[in-house]
C-alpha cells in the first residue's frame, strides 16, 4: 500500500469519526433546546419559522400539513 492510498485512509476514518462527533454533539444541542422550552414555558407564538421545523423535525409536517 502506497502512503498516498495509506493517507488517503487515514482520512477517510478522521471524517468519519468527525461527522459522527457532530451528529451526536447536534442531538445533544436540540434536546438541551426542548429542556430550555419546556422549563421557560415557552408556547408555538413565541417560536417561528426555522426554529419550529428544527425542533419538531419529521413531525413538522404532522403537526403543519402543507397548503394546497
């Protein structure tokens, strides 16, 4: 195996592990946002556009059927 091939694995893992590491530090900064909601009592007046469908995430379209 050639250092370039050797190299190019090593990054390949380092990417990996870097997106995994943002995917979990992502969740935790969502559940941390729905305590904060909750403990301020926050209601669906108080929270618009981007910040309900990040929440709500799949569900956005549950609770929010698109206009025909």
């Amino acid at each position: 195996m050639s250092k370039i091939e050797e190299a190019r694995k090593q990054l390949d893992e380092a990417q990996k592990q870097l997106d995994l590491a943002v995917k979990e530090e992502k969740a935790d900064i969502v559940n941390k946002m729905k305590q904060d909601i909750v403990a301020l009592k926050l209601t669906k007046g108080d929270l618009r556009g981007n910040a309900m469908k990040q929440l709500l995430g799949k569900d956005y379209e549950k609770v929010y059927p698109p206009k025909k």
